[in-house]
C-alpha cells in the first residue's frame, strides 16, 4: 500500500481503502481487523462501498441502534417481526474470490458477511466462529437523525 493511497481519518478510528489497494493486501488487512481491531471501510470510485470490522464492534453498533432508535411494534410484536438475517460465514480466500458480488450483496440487499479465520493467520483462533464482519455502510454509520431523535426524546446527550 503506498503512503498515498491509505487514508487515516485521525481520531474517528478507521481507515478508508479502495477495493484495489484492499485486494493487493487482503489477507495483511483482514489479519488487522480480526486480531487489532482495526475498522475498514472499502470504497469504489470515490463512494463507499462496505465496511470490514471486529465481530465485537459489529455486536456494538447492533446493541447502540436498538437501543437509541425506537421500534414501531409492540413490545410482544417484537419478536415476530425482528429481522435477524443469517450472517454467511466465509473463509478470506472464498471473500476475495467472489468480492464484488458479496460487495454488491451487502449494498442492495443489507447481507452480512462473517469472515472464517484460517490457521495460516498465524494466531491461535477458533477456526469456526467469525472474528471480522463485511457489512453495509449503512450499518457502520449511526445516522444523525437516530441521533438527534434519541437526544429529543432523553433530553440528554447520547
């Protein structure tokens, strides 16, 4: 990756990489993510096209959206109608293999991608429970709308 072509967004804890540079260093970036905690967003011609992150850090941004953005049902409603999609589970090489429609999958139809850690990585990992997630950016980012709702209805700052 060259100096250039990487960017830093100091302080928001995240790093912008086009769909090239991530391929050209895939398995480094994805080792960063899983085992560093490091967060990616991948971009096509200038748009934003996914986001790469810690298993952990996709659970967070689920728990912080259910609880500051209201639910139109009904407390018992709720179960029925909760839209718990399957995350698939692929290994990184079957990731890069098929990118651009699982990249296109997460964009139009909101699917979530958990990525397999493999024995090559080098760390000692459960090989069979996801440690990275390829999600929307719609997902990574708590819209300001959700925001100043909660902040009206709390009165306080979230």
């Amino acid at each position: 990756m060259g100096e250039n072509r990487v960017t830093t967004i100091a302080g928001e804890g995240f790093f912008r990489l086009t769909v090239e540079d991530f391929r050209e260093n895939a398995m480094e970036i994805m080792k960063r993510v899983m085992f560093q905690g490091d967060r990616i967003l991948l971009q096509e011609a200038g748009e934003d096209v996914g986001a790469i992150v810690p298993e952990a850090e996709f659970h967070k941004l689920d728990y912080l959206m259910a609880e500051i953005k209201p639910s139109q049902f009904m407390p018992d409603e709720e179960a029925y109608y909760e839209d718990e999609g399957a995350i698939h589970c692929i290994y990184p090489d079957e990731f890069l293999d098929d990118l651009e429609n699982i990249l296109a999958d997460v964009n139009e139809f909101d699917e979530l991608f958990g990525l397999l850690p493999t024995k090559e990585m080098g760390e000692d990992v459960d090989i069979f429970i996801s440690a990275a997630i390829v999600m929307s950016v719609d997902r990574f980012w708590v819209p300001d709308y959700v925001m100043a709702e909660r902040q009206a209805m709390v009165g306080e700052s979230v």
